[in-house]
C-alpha cells in the first residue's frame, strides 16, 4: 500500500506550486496502467490523507493512461498481451505510455 | 478561480534523491542492485550463496523490512558487511532510507551493493533507489503466472532469478510457462534458474553481475 506514500507526495508537490494564501480546489492526476499504482487504493488515500492539507477542500480527478508498447525502430505498437518484441524488427518493445505518475493540474482561488 | 498546469512527477523527491545516490555508486565503482521479489522468494538465501562464491571482501548489502534485522544478521554471519533498514509499516524502500542508510555503510572495497528490497512484488517497483540494476527473485514455488499478475514488478526487472529450481522435481513447476509469461511483461527477459542451497546457477549469476558492472563502468570510462 505505498498509494499513501504517493498521496503524501502530491500534496508536498500541490503545496510546491502553489502561493501560500491559494485554496486549491481541484486537482487532476496522470497514472499510467504500469505505473504500479492503483487508482481504487489512491482515491482512498486521499480522501483519509487531504485531511489537515492545503488540499482538504480539493476534489482530485485520475487519468488513467492505458499502456501502449511499440517497436523502437518501426514504431509499430504491440498488440496487448503479446511478446513485447517486435514481430518485423525483432527489437525488444519500449514502452511508449503507461508509467505516468504525474501531477497534471491544479485548479485554485488566490485571496 | 485559475487553472495552473503543472505536469511535475509526483515522486520527484524520490527520483532527485534516487539521482543523487546513484553519482554516489557510480563514482566509487559500485555497481547497486535492487534485489526485489516476494516475501520467502529466496532474495536473503541468494545473497548468502554469492557471498559463498564470491569474493565478500566487494560485497555489501542493505536488507529492508518492515520489522526485526534477521536479513542483515544472516548477511553478516555470511561474510556480507550489511545493515538492516527496517520501514515500520511502509511496504517498500526509497531513495531517501537508502540515503541515509549508506552513511552508516563502509563502502570501501565494494564492487557491488545488493539492496535487498522488502518482500513484496508490487511497491518496491514503483520507487527508484539509485540502482544500476532491478533483479527479482521469483521462486518455483510461488505459481507460472506472476509475472503476468504483476507485470509492473517484471517490466522493470533488467534479470529475473527463477529460484529454488532444486524443488522443481516435488513441484512440476511448468519452467516454459514462466518463460512464456515473462516474454509478455518484459521486452527483453533474461533469466538465471538458481537454487541457492545447491549453488546450481550461482556461477551464471556471478556471469551476469560481472557483464553487467563491467557494461557500465567501461561506458563511463568511454565517455569520460
């Protein structure tokens, strides 16, 4: 359950980017498929951890970012669940998108 | 109301200070390694069978866990200078318990830094240490279908230990099975099948870390 974790660095990131009088009321996040995160458990824990936070009164929206391999010298994407290797190339698969862990927005009022 | 678009990694701390412990490996010619797997995969068992095989003198270890320093004494008792990490509740390491740990290490001498991550197959793969190198130890007792229940841990893994294979002839472990799934979570599976107790594939292991410090350091002397 390291979805706290990342909570508690959210709010230390919102807290870097905005000035100290804002009241941050919304804030929009990327997490990709293969980030390792789970999106159920990182709603939970911010509803338990905004509590006290510059984000108490903030509602957070998640992105999911579905993971897209694809073949680094043609390009082409691989097909989901196959080998994460190129069929034409035979180069093995990057991974284009897909391990977000991002803050993407934050919509705030300044006193 | 205003809207700022940020687009900042929420883990940046972590990757600044993953960063900062990596110049502090590559500079001292240390190859780290983030030994990751499941709890009971073997990861402690692997590192006393190196210590065994290789010269202990390069080798140093830290071992996470939630509770009690058993890993870290069982490294010493093998010959391994370690120190325990314990996390409390948290389910994994970072950069900055990795940090604050090497101060208390005596790095001189070491070739190559295991840090035993705690057992655990989906959290540790999320936060970087300032490793050279992701292992997972997956152990023939633990199912062929791992890597595809936690494709995140196995994506990032540079080699996966399949260990315990001295169990393979109680299990009917399906080894093609794993190989099958690894080969659809991660773009260039390469594997060691290790049992620890025997020291079969420990000389292939041994392989694979030697390539492998010696791939990076001979880079950085190219570029320096």
């Amino acid at each position: 359950m390291h979805e706290y974790s990342i909570i508690e660095s959210l709010v230390d990131s919102v807290a870097a980017a905005v000035p100290n009088n804002a009241t941050v009321h919304r804030i929009d996040v990327r997490i990709g498929e293969v980030a390792g995160v789970d999106c159920t458990l990182l709603a939970t824990a911010f509803e338990v951890f905004r509590a006290g936070t510059l984000c108490e009164r903030a509602s957070m929206t998640i992105e999911r970012i579905p993971a897209q391999w694809e073949c680094p010298r043609c390009k082409n994407p691989i097909a989901r669940g196959a080998f994460l290797r190129c069929a034409s190339c035979n180069e093995p698969a990057r991974l284009a998108a897909g391990d977000e862990i991002v803050l993407q927005r934050i919509e705030l009022e300044v006193d | 109301m205003c809207k700022i678009d940020v687009q900042t990694r929420i883990l940046a701390r972590n990757d600044d200070t993953a960063s900062h412990n990596r110049i502090h490996f590559l500079e001292r010619g240390i190859f780290t390694v983030n030994v990751m797997g499941s709890p009971g995969s073997g990861k402690t068992a692997v590192l006393e069978a190196t210590a065994r095989a290789f010269d202990r003198r390069a080798i140093a270890a830290l071992a996470g866990d939630l509770a009690t320093d058993n890993d870290a004494a069982r490294l010493q008792r093998a010959g391994i200078r370690s120190r325990a990490i314990t996390t409390g509740q948290a389910c994994h390491l970072d950069a900055e318990l990795v940090h604050h740990e090497l101060h208390h290490l005596d790095l001189s001498g070491v070739d190559y830094l295991f840090i035993e991550n705690v057992g655990n197959l989906v959290c540790p793969a999320v936060y970087d240490l300032g490793q050279s190198a992701n292992v997972v130890a997956l152990s023939v007792t633990e199912g062929e279908d791992k890597p595809l229940k936690y494709p995140t841990m196995f994506a990032k893994a540079d080699l996966v230990l399949i260990t315990k294979i001295d169990l393979l002839p109680y299990l009917g472990t399906d080894l093609d099975a794993i190989q099958d799934a690894l080969a659809r979570v991660m773009p260039n599976p390469q594997v060691v099948l290790l049992s620890a107790r025997e020291g079969y594939g420990i000389d292939s292991w041994l392989a694979w870390l030697t390539k492998s410090r010696d791939e990076i350091f001979s880079a950085a002397e190219v570029m320096a």
